[in-house]
C-alpha cells in the first residue's frame, strides 16, 4: 500500500520536475523539509483523514498522471475586455503568473511577482503561516511552486482590489503558485480573487498566506468559477495580529474539483475574523472546504457561517475546526453550516470540530442539512407562484444571508449573476 | 361558482373530510364553524392544493373547472386564495417583490402583461392603507419576525393585492386582539363585492360580527351536519358545539 501511495507521490514529482520552472524564492532548507515530508506522507487518497472525500491520489492517477502541453500567452486585452472591474484596481494573473505590465499598482502598495519580493519580506513571512509539515499539498507546493505573486499594502487602500485568475494553456498542466499578501500595521484593504473559467485543463496547487497586522483590516473574497476542467487546491492560511480583523468569503460556483484549506490563527488580543462560504455543486462536482480558526489569544471573536446547495451527483463537504488554546479566554466563536440538497444522489458531508481548552468562553456550533422547505413551497405556490420559480425564489433566499454580505455592489453583482447562473446548470 | 360534491380526503390513511357538500355563489359570505379536529382546516387545505391530502371521492368545481386536477399556483391564478392560518415567515424573500411575482405569474396566467413599477408601487401603497399595514412590514422578507396580527394583516394585504375570485380565510381570527380582529375584518369587508365571495373558516362565534356571513355551516367530524343563516352561528356562541356532538357522535358511530 504504501509503495502504491508513493508511486503516484513519485510520479507527480518526476512530472513536475520536468514541467516547473527554476525559481529561487524558497529557502533551500525548506525545500529540503516539504520534499521530506512529502516523502513521509505521500499525495492523499482517502484513507488520509483530513482528504476522506477529496482524493487527490486517484484525480492524479486518472488526469494528470503524465502532464503534457504549454502554457499560452494570454490575449491581454480580450480578457481585460471581458473581466475588468469598474471601480477598482484591477490585476490579472495567467496561470498563476502576475502580468505586471497589464495590472494596476494599488496605491501605496507593492505588486510585485513572488520571485521579485524584498529577500527580508520573504524572509520574515514566507513559509510562517503555512508550513510545509501542516499539509501534504501545502509541501508540495512548497517544493515546487515557481509562479505567484506578492502584494504588500502598507496603509488605507480606499478602492477595492480585483485579482483575476486566469489558466491559459494546452494539454494538461498542474500549477504550483505561491502568494503573500501582507497587510501592515493599521492598513485596510478589500481584495477580491476571481477564478475565470478556463478551457484549459489543469491542476491549480495555490497556497496563499496572509499576514494581518495590528489594527488592520483585510477583507478577502474568493469567487471560484474556474469551469468543469479545473481541479484546485487552494490553501489559504491568516495570521492576525492584536486588534486586527480579517474577513474571508469563498464562493463556489464552478469546478471540477475545488479544495479549500482556509486557516486563520489569531495571534493576538481583541482581534476578529470572519469565515462566510456558499457554494453550489452540481453535476459530478466535488467541493470540499475545511477551515479552521485557532484561537490562541483573548478576548477575541470568530464567526462563521458556509451555506451549500448541492444538485445533481455533486458531492460537498463542510469541515469546520474552532481551536480555542488555553490563554484563549473570552472567546467567542460561533459557526454554523446550512445545506440544501436538491437532488437524491447528491450528498453533503457536514462536520464541525470544537476543541476548546480555556474555560471562560462562548462558543457555539451547529449544521443542517435539509431538503426546500415544504411549507414556504406551498405557502408561496398558494400564491400563484409556479414551482419553479417558487424554489427559486427560496433558494435566493438562502443564499442571500452570505451574497449580502459582499461589501462592494459590483462585485456583489457579479456574485448573483454567477448564483443564478449555477443554480440553471 | 365553487361546487363541492361529497368530497373525502385522508391524510396517512386516516379520513378527516367524510363527504363534503357545499356550493357558494359569487356576492355571498359563508361561514364554516366547528369545533377543533372536525376537519375545517383540512377542507381548506384540500381546496387549496395541498398534496399531503389525498382526495379519494367527489368533486369540486371552481369556476366550471375541475379543481382538484389543477397544481396549487393554477388554483391561485383562477382566482382562489387561502389566507392561513399560520403564516410561513421565509426570510429573504421580501414581502414586496414576493408580491410581484406573484401577481406577475397571475397575469401571465390570464395573459395580461407585467404591471409596471410604479403602478405596482402605487396599488402596493394603496392596499396597505387598508388594512393599516405599515409600510415598513412590506419591504421585509416575509412574515419574518412579523407579530400573529401583523402575519394576518399581511394575508389580507396579499388577498387586497391579488383580487382573489374565492377567498378562504382559515382561522383568521385566531391570535388576534380586538382591535386587530376589527382591522382584519374591515379589509375583508371593503374587498367584498358581488363578483367574489368568502368562506369564513372559524372556531368562534366573535369574527362573524364583524363579518357577517349570509350562510353559517357547522362541520363536525368530516361532515357538514347544520346548515343556516347567521342566526345559527348565535345559537352556536349561545349553546356551544356540545348539543351538535351529543346529537351527532351517536349518528356518526
């Protein structure tokens, strides 16, 4: 068995030899720790606990056990045409490649590619919030990642952020980027990550990490949409500082498959975060979040909320951890997850994880997992509303708790049209 | 207008409607009384298309249509509308554009086109008035956190929105105050005229002087037993529904 695991882990490795790039922004050393962690534990596959229904192995057996094809250049202009956001500071990514030339600058900040990133910036945060020995996919990453970008704000940055991700390529590749977002001392911002849909066939292993500083604000917005090609891990992992809030909302609409690791470790007194999540699968799609919020100081507070509907053969998974450490008093944590399933095959696997270690907390709990609400049904079809646009009326309801969130109105927008269109899928 | 022909109907096996007979015209106001479980909010329920109730004799015709082979939206766009008793509060789904959707749909039905914006906005405001509902409450989501008057004004709100031919209103009395009570039965009123008519679902004696009905039918174990003027329902409020069971209880045995 373990050979067999391996062999796949080896695979993927003399792959990605072949097909990564040269980079020289990780540390040799740790490297050296991911390649030896990598080796210890090997690729995923479903008898790893944390991977139970997301088995990486068998997607790499079946699609990317040979990767093959090129990267194509991006026609710049046509997907500024098609993605620029109004209002905003707009910077494209292809492949996980910054296109510095084509993307704006936010004000007072630094956009740089992660190979050009200041050594003591690296230096300082690179590898510290996600270690290679936290994830299999994490050391992968680590080892291989030769693509991403750093971004680095420094004060108030009054118009929102949009990244847009974009793959371009032929054949079938696997992607390895790393990102670093640092939001300084009392710097605010609101950055939200758009996932194009590609025709590209491809692997995106993304490991973003963030530093939150004191008294800053980071509100960050996930919007995957990449199409039925893609396969993604994407790991995002925080690290607050005193005072400091930071807000995280992942939608899903699209993918093959989508993995999100989000971790945020508060670090210090009177600081907040904020998880929202809705997702909506359909046909053989697997989305599978698990999140975790580690309270290691007091006096701080956790709130979140991840909705789901789930169609057609489509499998989901809520894995939601709270960690409250033994300094962490006064803590208030709360979660919650809401799921629909609007089909018989399609199934949600709901699981919140508590493990509170101080005794002057409040934390709470709780999930569901239903069918559209029957009465509502037909208290609204009593009113001439016709069955289906009755459900739809309900399951835009549901939805609205976590869309209404969405601070800016463009991108709320964009968030109903892409809700909409996947609920017609 | 609405013709019901020994109509019975189970739920889980069990018959609660025995064979229901009862023809209401337009103009006229009937009231159905009966003490609780004789089967007043499942008739209601039957007629406005509930699919937890199986139908498994009669018939009913609604407007010369065979009603019980229409979905529930269809019975409401033909013009018949259940104010319930307990409201459903759907949170997110605002009061004003549930509205909208919902007379849209009707009209569509009766091929009219799509009311427009501000003359939604004006019969909105209008019909508010009448039923005192604050016009706060309409741009809410549904009933949601909404008082028990409140979530009845609404369904009399909705009913002055959407012109209903047949309006059913089950227990629409039950949990209001007096003054509420007396806000309820206005609208009621004022909506009446001699091209629709009600049937007054109801337990007491109280909502019937505010709405008088033409014909009082008292409902007792599936069946309609008695069936009279509005003097009836005084002889109920007088002697309560305990003659009606002893006379009854043996029949029905």
């Amino acid at each position: 068995m373990v050979t067999d695991k391996l062999t796949a882990t080896h695979q993927l490795q003399e792959e990605l030899t072949k097909s990564s790039g040269k980079a020289g922004f990780m540390p040799v050393h740790e490297i050296g720790l991911a390649l030896q962690y990598l080796e210890e534990k090997g690729i995923p596959n479903a008898k790893h606990e944390d991977y139970k229904y997301c088995n990486i192995e068998a997607v790499l057996r079946k699609e990317f056990k040979t990767l093959s094809g090129k990267e194509i250049d991006a026609d710049v202009t046509a997907i500024k045409k098609k993605y620029f956001l109004e209002g905003a500071y707009n910077i494209y990514v292809v492949n996980g490649k910054l296109l510095v030339n084509a993307s704006e600058t936010p004000e007072r900040s630094d956009l740089l590619s992660i190979g050009g990133a200041p050594a003591e910036m690296l230096k300082k945060h690179l590898t510290k919030y996600a270690p290679a020995n936290s994830d299999v996919l994490i050391a992968l990453n680590t080892a291989y990642a030769d693509r991403g970008m750093f971004l680095h704000i420094t004060s108030v940055v009054e118009k929102p952020i949009a990244i847009h991700h974009i793959n371009s390529a032929e054949g079938n590749l696997f992607f390895n980027t790393r990102n670093l977002i640092i939001v300084e001392k009392n710097a605010q911002v609101n950055i939200t990550e758009f996932y194009h849909p590609a025709d590209a066939k491809s692997f995106n292993n993304t490991v973003t990490e963030i530093f939150v500083g004191e008294h800053a604000h980071c509100n960050h917005t996930l919007i995957q949409d990449a199409g039925d090609k893609n396969y993604s891990v994407n790991a995002t992992k925080v690290y607050q500082e005193t005072y400091s809030n930071y807000t995280n909302m992942c939608f899903t609409f699209s993918g093959a498959l989508v993995r999100n690791n989000l971790n945020t470790a508060i670090d210090g007194p009177f600081a907040e975060a904020h998880l929202w999540g809705l997702f909506v699968t359909n046909g053989t799609q697997l989305v599978d979040n698990h999140t975790l919020v580690d309270h290691l100081k007091p006096n701080c507070q956790s709130n979140e909320l991840y909705k789901g509907i789930a169609n057609g053969r489509s499998t989901a998974v809520f894995n939601g951890q709270i960690f409250v450490e033994k300094d962490a008093q006064k803590t208030n944590a709360y979660q919650s997850s809401k799921n629909i399933l609007l089909s018989n095959d399609a199934t949600v696997n709901a699981k919140p994880e508590l493990e509170i270690y101080a005794n002057d907390v409040k934390c709470s709990h709780g999930t569901s997992t239903g069918k559209v609400d029957e009465n509502a049904l037909f208290y609204l079809k009593a009113r001439g509303i016709g069955e289906e646009n009755a459900r739809k009326l309900l399951l835009h309801a549901f939805a609205h708790e976590v869309i209404s969130q969405v601070k800016n109105d463009r991108v709320k927008e964009k968030v109903s049209a892409l809700f909409e269109q996947s609920l017609l899928s | 207008m609405l013709l019901i022909k020994n109509l019975k109907a189970e739920i889980n096996g069990k018959e609660i409607l025995k064979g229901i007979n009862l023809e209401v015209k337009a103009g006229e106001v009937h009231a159905i009384m009966g003490p609780n479980g004789s089967g007043k909010s499942t008739l209601s329920a039957v007629l406005a298309g509930r699919e937890d109730y199986d139908v498994t004799d009669g018939e009913v015709s609604f407007n010369n249509k065979d009603l019980l082979e229409l979905a529930a939206e269809d019975r409401a766009r033909e013009g018949l509308f259940l104010a319930f008793q307990y409201p459903v509060e759907i949170p997110g789904v605002s009061n004003v554009n549930f509205l909208r959707t919902a007379l849209n749909e009707i009209r569509a039905y009766r091929k009219q086109p799509a009311i427009e914006a501000k003359d939604f906005l004006a019969l909105i405001k209008e019909k508010q008035k009448l039923v005192e509902l604050d016009g706060k409450l309409a741009n809410r989501s549904v009933n949601e956190g909404f008082s028990g008057g409140e979530k009845k004004r609404n369904e009399i709100f909705q009913m002055a929105v959407l012109e209903p031919k047949l309006a059913i209103l089950d227990e629409t009395d039950s949990g209001l105050d007096i003054d509420a009570l007396r806000i309820v039965a206005a609208g009621v009123n004022k909506l009446k005229s001699k091209d629709n008519a009600t049937i007054v679902i109801t337990h007491y004696q109280r909502l019937l002087d505010y709405i008088v009905p033409d014909f009082v039918h008292i409902l007792y174990n599936g069946k309609i037993v008695k069936s009279g003027g509005k003097e009836l329902a005084l002889e109920l409020e007088e002697n309560g529904y305990d003659e009606i069971k002893k006379k009854y209880d043996t029949a029905a045995v």
